[in-house]
C-alpha cells in the first residue's frame, strides 16, 4: 500500500520529523516501510534514512507499506501528525 503525503513544516523532514515518523513506524515490526522521493528509498525506520533523502518543505513523499495489515500504519500515522503541531505531513490524492 502506498500513500503520498506533502511535506508540510518550514524544516522539511529534519531530525525531529523523522523521529516522529520512526516512532510511528517502529511499532510495526512485521511490516516494511519505505519512503520514497525522487526515486530514491529510505528505510522508513531509520531516522539517518530519511533525513539522508533531503525532502524539503513543500514537497511530496510516498510512504509504502509492505505486510499484512499495513493499513495500520497510515492510521497510526495519521494519528500521530493529528496529535503534533504544526503538521508535518499532509495526505494527498
């Protein structure tokens, strides 16, 4: 299942929003998580991962989970930018 989501925060994805990503994701063990821009991937639970993609504000990631039940993630996800602000992530068709 992928999911595109526009980068939301001034920062981009830095330090601390990976880390907020990470911790979402950390606690699907049995799925597999990437995030993907402009053709690159990262593992979606390392946090040197995704800042090393370089995603700045304004633009749009695909988060991609591989597993059963990985409509899961999205709605961990989509909890937890809920709960934070400013929003880093915003879902988009």
């Amino acid at each position: 299942m992928k999911v595109n989501y526009l980068v939301t925060v001034n920062t981009g994805i830095n330090a601390k929003v990976a880390a907020q990503l990470v911790s979402v994701f950390n606690r699907f063990d049995e799925i597999q998580i990437n995030v993907i821009f402009d053709s690159e991937i990262a593992e979606g639970k390392s946090i040197l991962s995704l800042i090393g993609l370089l995603v700045s504000f304004d633009q749009t990631i695909t988060i991609e989970a591989i597993g059963e039940k990985e409509e899961l993630v999205f709605e961990a996800l989509e909890k937890s930018l809920e709960s934070h602000s400013p929003r880093v992530l915003k879902k988009v068709d």
